[in-house]
C-alpha cells in the first residue's frame, strides 16, 4: 500500500510530532508498504526531495512565525503538487490540525476527487490557542477543522482525553491510540542525580517556571539539593531565563537534544516534571514512564497517565505540591516501571484500527 503522510516539519526538526511520524513512517516502510512524508521546511526557498530511511520526503517551504502555522509559500503550486501525489495514494494521514498545512492537504483531497482515498486525521487538539492572537484566529480556524474533520473517514487521537474534547467540541467521534517509544528506550535504566528535568517547547502555558518554583520549595524546605535542567527552545526562553534567575535555584537550558542524549539525560532525572496547562500526549512522559523516571503531571490532562505507576497527578499550589513530591518519591523505589507500547506494536495498532491495510 501507499501512505501519505503530512505533517508542519520532519526530521531532522525536533519535536513530538516530527518524533511520532518519523517513528511510524519508518516502520511502516519496514513493514513492505510505500510511504511518503509530505512536510513543511521554514529554512528553504524551493521544494526539496529527499530519503531518509526508505521514507520518501517532499519539503515544502513555509512561512513560521514563532515556529507555529506552518504557513506554506507557493500555495497554488502547492495544492497541484499535493493533487498529483494523490493519484495513486491509498491512505492519507494528515497529523496537527493547527498547522495551515493540514487545511491545504484536506483541500487538495477534496478539490481532486479522490474521497475514495482514505482520509486519516490525527489532530493533536487541546482547545484552542494559547495567546490572545492565537486564541482570535482559533474563532475563524475552527470552523476549518470542524470541516476537516467530519469529511475524515478515521479521526485519531493519542489520548482518551483527547477524544473527548474533539467530541465535546466538534462532535466528532475519535479512536484514541496512545503513542510508544523507541525499542531501546526500554533498555534505559533509572540511575538518578541531582536534577529536575523538563523537557518540553518553551512557551508560556507550559508553566515551567511554576516547575521550578517547586523545585525552589524542595530545597528550601524540604532539604533537597536539586538543579533544574530544561530541554527545549521557544519564544518564552528570555522570559524563562529571567524567572529562573529571580528563583534563585541553580539550572541551566539547553535546545533539543539528540535523541540518544535526550534519553540518557532522562535518565538520569530525580524527577521529570510537566506542569502545562493544556497538552494532548506528551511523548517525553511517556518516556519517562518507560525508563522508570518519577514523573509529575498536571490535571487535566495529566488524567491520561491514571495507573501509571511512579506518576504523580496534581492540581495544587507550589507549596502542596512540593510536599507531595516529597512524600512521593519516597514510594518510587518500591514501585515496578510502568509496561508501556514500542512503536513497532503502535504501528500494527495503526494499521488495522486506522489504515485496515492487512490481508
């Protein structure tokens, strides 16, 4: 079979959804079937063709601003290039409804006349924008997706909680697959040091600088000895930088690391700690489930971690909060690592749930 697969950026970008289609893209194409990534580039003036893996790449280029809308240039060129690709696709996975991207691929199925093509969404959805202008063109963008999503013939989220906000909110139905990890994720041990770790796109709701407020808690009443290390890049970095130095606590900042470094430096956290606001699936929790890492998440959306073990679920002040890691990381020692998927059994997962391609 033929897959497309679309999504705002690919490898070598960093970043969850990158992560997710690279990861499936790859083991379907191991797997014995042809897959396509059709992805936006911001760094480019032409389209660009490319393999990496046995996965057919076409680079589009974008316009970014603050690395978000993943706004395509040429888009006429674009749609007619996107209507050629189609002519002998036999599933098409469009990921992230909030890059303009996704609505130039549902246009072009549409506009080619090849409904009979099947159309799979992945969202990735949590509400709407996070901004003031981001929240203005959600009034006019959601009217697209809401279109986008009625014609798709399979709608996809990582999350049940996911699911039920895209029928809260578009009356949509979704079949909710959590994401896996890397196979030798598994092989990664917890052998903690002196830090809290996040891992995560710098921006405002992320609430990392709540983080690291507790982290400040801990050790000033709780006679912990923690750094606070961050992992990521975003528009929120200079304002983060200065929170932190107000803290007090000592930390450090580094961009998206390789993943094999990524992994280690996971693995090497006292604690993992996300306390955003709003999120569909984070895949660093997920990692840090899989190694055994502690890991602390934030209602409501952390409720999709509910039975994980070594996981705490808050909604508290700073102050309780540090007083729940405190007692918390008392019991991780005594409790197993949390059984979580690899990605080659997500992908069987996909395909007979979502792309019906055995047999």
């Amino acid at each position: 079979m033929k897959i497309l697969q679309v999504c705002p950026k690919y490898y070598p970008s960093i970043g969850g959804v990158e992560y997710v289609v690279k990861s499936i893209a790859e083991r379907l194409v191991r797997q014995g079937h042809e897959v396509i990534v059709f992805t936006g580039e911001s760094n480019i003036h032409e389209p660009h063709e490319d393999n990496l893996n046995d996965v057919h790449i076409v680079r589009w280029p974008t316009w970014s601003p603050s690395n978000a809308y993943h706004i395509p240039k040429m888009r006429r060129k674009l749609e007619s290039v996107l209507k050629r690709t189609f002519t002998d696709v036999d599933v098409i996975h469009i990921h992230n409804i909030h890059a303009v991207t996704a609505y130039y691929a549902w246009k072009a199925w549409k506009e080619s006349r090849r409904e009979w093509a099947k159309l799979v969404i992945t969202p990735y959805y949590h509400g709407g924008g996070h901004t003031l202008l981001r929240k203005a063109f959600w009034f006019m963008w959601g009217f697209y997706v809401r279109k986008m999503l009625m014609d798709a013939d399979v709608v996809h989220t990582v999350s049940k909680s996911e699911a039920q906000l895209v029928k809260k909110d578009f009356n949509v139905d979704a079949i909710p697959i959590e994401n896996g990890v890397e196979e030798f994720v598994h092989d990664a041990k917890w052998q903690p040091k002196d830090y809290v770790l996040c891992a995560s796109r710098i921006e405002r709701y992320k609430n990392i600088d709540k983080l690291a407020r507790v982290v400040s808690l801990l050790n000033k009443e709780h006679g912990f000895r923690l750094k606070f290390l961050v992992i990521g890049s975003g528009p929120y970095k200079r304002e983060l930088e200065r929170t932190l130095k107000n803290i007090g606590i000592e930390y450090q900042i580094m961009p998206f690391q390789p993943f094999e470094n990524y992994v280690e430096l996971m693995s090497q956290a006292q604690l993992f700690g996300l306390l955003s606001q709003k999120e569909s699936y984070p895949q660093s929790v997920n990692e840090a489930n899989a190694i055994g890492v502690p890991v602390i998440v934030a209602r409501p959306w952390g409720e999709n971690f509910a039975g994980r073990r070594r996981t705490l679920i808050v909604e508290l002040t700073d102050v309780e909060i540090a007083q729940k890691i405190k007692d918390f990381l008392k019991t991780v020692p005594t409790e197993s690592v949390s059984d979580i998927p690899t990605w080659s059994a997500v992908t069987e997962v996909y395909i007979d749930r979502l792309y019906n391609l055995k047999g």
